[in-house]
C-alpha cells in the first residue's frame, strides 16, 4: 500500500520491511557495519574478474552468497538503504509475515 500525502505529488513507499537487489550488492558490508542494531548478516565469496584487458593482472571480486536482517531487532530506520553506496537496498512494502517463532524474524534476502 502507498499514500500521497495531500498536496505533494510524491508517492512514498511504506516502509514495511527491506529488499535486496543482489544483481547491485557488491558484499562491500558497508550496511553490516553502519547498522546500529548489528541485525545485518552476510557471506560471500571471491571470484576471479572477467573480461580483464590483455596483460591486466588477475584480479577478485566479492560474489555474495547469503544476506539476512533479523526482523527481531531491526529498528527501521533506514540507515542501510541511506548508506548504500550501489542502491543495492530499499524500502519494500511487503510486510513480514508474522513468524511461528522467534529464528522466523531472521529473513533471508537473496
Ligand atoms: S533499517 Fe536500520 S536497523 Fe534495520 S537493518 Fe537497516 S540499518 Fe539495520
Ligand atoms: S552496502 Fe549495499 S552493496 Fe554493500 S553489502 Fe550492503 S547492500 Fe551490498
């Protein structure tokens, strides 16, 4: 669900939980580090480049495996998705689904 607050033609996005777009994610854990609950988890591993130019030395880029916030105590407040520097995180308007239990809040993201 969205609303248009009256008089301003931006439409907002409820910020019900978080989304991920892996395909932007560089596992650069800058959101790990920024968040201020520590709920942010992720792994990844290291690939070799492709496509380098003729005589460029080898090189790796961090390839993510798994990326998890844990609802349980995630404060919403945004500073991961403001953080970002690749646009990888938004707002989602999906809420989370109420969990059977507590490990439940601990959503996986990929
Ligand atoms: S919204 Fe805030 S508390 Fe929740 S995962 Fe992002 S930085 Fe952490
Ligand atoms: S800050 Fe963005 S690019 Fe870096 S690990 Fe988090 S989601 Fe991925």
């Amino acid at each position: 669900m969205t609303h248009t607050p009256e008089g301003s033609g931006e439409r907002h996005v409820r910020h019900a939980s978080i989304a991920l777009d892996r395909e932007l994610c560089t596992s650069c854990i800058i959101c790990v580090v920024e968040c201020p609950a520590w709920c942010i988890e992720l792994t990844s591993h290291a690939e070799p480049v492709p496509d380098l130019p003729p005589g460029a030395r080898p090189r790796t880029h961090q390839v993510l495996d798994t990326f998890t916030i844990d609802y349980g105590t995630c404060l919403y407040c945004g500073i991961c998705i403001e953080e970002c520097p690749f646009d990888a995180l938004a707002w989602d308007e999906r809420l989370v689904p109420p969990p059977p239990d507590r490990a439940a809040l601990v959503a996986d993201l990929t």
